[in-house]
C-alpha cells in the first residue's frame, strides 16, 4: 500500500501522522480480508447453484423419459419395466 509522498514527508516530522497512517493501513487490511472472503462465498454458492441446475436438469431429463414410458404397470401395482414380461397367478380355492 502507497501513501502521498507529501504524507511519507509529514510522518518524519510530526508524530502524530504516524498513528494515522497505521490505522488507515490497518483499515485497508481489513476491507482487503472481507472482500476476499466474500468473493470466496460468492464462488461456493456460484458452485452450489451450479450443482443444484445440473441436479434439476437431470430429474427433468428422468420425468421425460418417464413420461414417454406411459402409465404401464405390473400386476400388484408399480411401475412396470420396458420389455419385461409379468406373470399373474390366480390362487384356486
């Protein structure tokens, strides 16, 4: 960090700018740390989202093909298998 040379001339002369000087730098410091840290929220979440739109893509990439199956099922209810063959026993009493 640079200051004004007129300060940095200032500074040898009257102790009172040295303590000014250190606190701006620490102030500069600080605001440097809280951007950092920021924009690494901001890359965790941008990665968060990311994985969140794949993740929905691909449920409705699955409700598609799942709709293009029909509403087959199999005997005793559930979902039916493409291709499968189902075979039903009637119990005699």
């Amino acid at each position: 960090m640079w200051f004004a040379a007129e300060l940095e001339t200032r500074e040898a002369s009257d102790p009172a700018v040295a303590p000014l000087r250190e606190g701006e730098h620490r102030l500069f410091s600080l605001r440097l740390a809280t951007r950092t840290g920021q924009k690494a929220q901001l890359h965790e979440r941008t990665a968060q989202l990311r994985e969140e739109t794949n993740g929905l893509a691909e449920q409705i990439e699955a409700k598609t093909i799942e709709s293009k199956m029909g509403r087959r099922t199999r005997p005793g209810g559930g979902p039916s298998v493409p291709g499968k063959r189902y075979w039903t026993f009637r119990r005699s009493t």
